[in-house]
C-alpha cells in the first residue's frame, strides 16, 4: 500500500499520479470543461504514465481543486474572471468559504497535511464550523445565519 516505508502523505500516491496539479486547473480553465480539458491534456502529451491512458475528468478535477487550494491567490483572478463572465459574483466572504471547502475535501487524504494547510492560512480558522467534525476537531466559530 505505502510506496516507502515512513508512512507519511509522501508516500501515498494519489490517483492523479503523474499529473501536474497547476496543468490540470489551466487546462479545465482554458478548455471550459473537463471532458475538454481531459482532451486538451492529451493532445499536450500529459497521460497516466502508469496506466498509458489519458488522465480521466474525476482526476483533473481532483488535482486542480488541489491546485486551487494550495494556490488559491494565483487562482482567485482567474476563476473570478470565469464566474463573472458566466454572471456569477461571489464576496470575499464566499470565496474563502470555497477555498476552505476545496481544502477539506481535497486535501483530506491526511489530517496532517490539511492541518498543515490550515497552518499556512490562519485566516481559515474562522471558518472551523465547515472542517471541525471531518477531523476530529471542536468547532469555536459558528456561522452567523
């Protein structure tokens, strides 16, 4: 199962082995769509090396949700230019709601490195209601409704 022997999130490969996280979110944003964006990776030559296929939709989505997660200043521009041009305005507030959700969700692999995640942006903590129970966590905020 473990690729060494240290056992940590290193040594557990992804089912987007292979890809670049920041190829898969440019791709899926120059495309329009991951089925586009699984053929515009193909015929840019990025493939599952493993398994000699073209990446499929599930892993472009799973690595540039990634990719937005870890990036997310670099792809904040970018992704609110594509939600405006579709009529689509989020505040601030949302946005970093979606960032903490993508995070969550995909980088929840391992509670050390989401905690890791969390470290690298405090600003998160505020938001502690939406990742808490997933982690073993006590929430200390609540969501004013």
């Amino acid at each position: 199962m473990f690729k060494d022997t240290d056992k940590t999130y290193k040594s557990i490969m992804p089912r987007t082995w292979g890809m670049d996280e920041r190829e898969a979110f440019n791709a899926w944003m120059e495309a329009g769509s991951l089925p586009r964006a699984a053929k515009y990776m193909e015929n840019l030559g990025y493939y599952n090396k493993r398994l000699r296929k073209p990446f499929s939709t599930f892993a472009i989505r799973h690595a540039a949700c990634r990719y937005i997660a870890v990036n997310h200043e670099e792809a904040k521009p970018r992704l609110l230019k594509a939600w405006n041009d579709a009529g689509v305005k989020i505040s601030d507030e949302e946005w970093e709601k979606f960032v903490v959700e993508l995070a969550a969700k995909y980088l929840s692999s391992s509670k050390a490195r989401f905690m890791r995640w969390l470290d690298a942006n405090a600003w998160a903590t505020k938001y502690d209601y939406i990742y808490a129970k997933q982690f073993g966590l006590t929430p200390k905020n609540h969501p004013t409704v």
